[in-house]
C-alpha cells in the first residue's frame, strides 16, 4: 500500500515550496495538494516553481484538486455555479498545465455548495457538463476526475457514496471515479464496511483521517487500517491519502518508516 500526504491539511507551518521537502524528510515518497495557488490561473513561473520543488524532493504528486473557490471562507467548489463556469474552466486549463509539468494523473473536483437563489436542476446540469469538461481535458494523458461526498458542510449537497454515484451516472465518463474519504463517509453515517465490499474496486482514490476530530489514525474510534486492508483485498491498488489535522508533535508516529515510502 502506497501512502500519500495531503500537504494542504498538514504541514501548514511551512511555504508550500518547502513542504514536498518535508514530506521526503518524513520518509513518504509521494504527496497531494488541494488548489496550491493563490489563483485560478497560476503563472507559468509558479507553475515551474511548483514542480521543481516536487522534483528537487523526489517526490510524486499523486493528486491535485481542481480549483474551488474560496475554501478558508466556507466555499467547496464552483463546477455546480454556473455563472462561475468560466472561472472553473480556466481553472481546469491550469490543473492541466501543472499535471503535464508534474505526472499527476488524479484531481478531485469540489461539487460546490448549493445556492438558494439557483434552480437545483441548473446546479445539477452545471455540475455534470463542467465534469465531463474536465474529464475530456484529463483523459488525453491518462487522468481521473475525482467526486467526493463531505461533512461539516451543511451545504454541500453531496453527503454519501449514493449522492456521489448518482452524478457519476449522469456524467458517463469512465475517468471520473469516486473519491472514498473514510472520514467523511463515516462522519455522515455511510456503512463504510459495506460499501468497500461493493465498490472497493471502482475507488479512484482514498483519504482517511480518523474520527471523532479528523485526526491521525488511532487517535478516534475508525478501524481505517482494517478498512484499507479489505479494500485492497477487494481491488482498489491505489495510493491512500493521509488528509487529517495532526494532533500531536509528530503526525506520523502511529505509521512506521518503513511502510510510508
């Protein structure tokens, strides 16, 4: 099993730059950001500094999210906005700027939270014709468009596995996959045992954090390393993300060196 850092969650004391740095220096070999610039449409320049600091640190980014708002301010995405489509669409030109510059194959496109003012059928046509936007521009190099549910949102209109597969229905791309975030599933009640044993197979990537508190593994109530276990048993052979809020002084005490690279 592969394990991957989320470098947007952890480590937030450092620049970004440095972070891929500190990640090897943890002895992972692979990393993932959330949106890591300032703005929809990096520069070519930052786009270069980005990649170099992944290089200059041996490390792989194994995935990226779309741009998706303002998230310090509560926003989760824009594809499901549709005055904001034009906005999500550059977006999706850099993402594939920085994939090209950096092997990343997986991204993770934020449904957005619901508007009141917006039909709920035209945020729904929104969100489905954006995904299928960006699964053609990632399916030229062999790239996953990723839907996860959230907690904590109460806006957010993607809460279960069901919630997340009825869009993948209507957007019939076969590079746009469910993201399984342990944590999150858990949160909102989702049989999570059940579900691996269905669709482990058909994961395009896992987070975890445990619960309650979104922090490392063993510090809540989770069996997350049995539920990886089984879904590996049950097909799914990517990399695992560790997207939690540390709690403690080293976050990757509970995960010995040898099985993190």
């Amino acid at each position: 099993m592969r394990y991957t850092v989320n470098a947007s969650i952890m480590l937030t004391d450092l620049p970004v730059l440095e972070r891929p740095a500190a990640v090897a220096r943890a002895g992972f070999s692979a990393v993932e950001f959330w949106w890591p610039f300032p703005a929809t449409t990096p520069s070519e320049r930052e786009i270069e500094d980005f990649a170099r600091s992944l290089e200059d640190a041996n490390i792989q980014l194994t995935g990226l999210n779309f741009f998706a708002g303002d998230m310090p301010a509560g926003e989760r995405g824009v594809l499901s906005h549709p005055t904001r489509t034009d906005e999500f669409r550059r977006g999706v030109d850099s993402l594939v700027r920085v994939a090209r510059a950096t092997g990343c194959r997986a991204f993770n496109a934020l449904h957005g939270n619901h508007l009141p003012d917006v039909p709920v059928a035209e945020q729904d046509d929104a969100a489905v014709e954006n995904l299928r936007y960006a699964a053609d521009a990632v399916a030229v190099f062999g790239g996953t468009v990723l839907v996860e549910p959230l907690s904590g949102a109460s806006t957010y209109p993607l809460r279960t596995a069901a919630d997340v597969m009825a869009v993948l229905d209507r957007v019939n791309c076969p590079n746009v996959k469910l993201l399984a975030d342990f944590y999150h599933l858990a949160v909102n009640g989702e049989d999570v045992e059940a579900l691996i044993e269905r669709h482990a197979a058909e994961f395009g990537h896992i987070q975890l954090a445990d619960a309650p508190g979104r922090h490392e593994p063993g510090t809540g109530d989770l069996p997350l390393l049995r539920w990886v276990a089984r879904a590996h048993e049950r097909g799914y052979h990517g990399p695992v993300a560790l997207e939690y809020v540390p709690s403690q002084d080293d976050p990757f005490a509970w995960l010995p060196r040898d099985r993190r690279a």
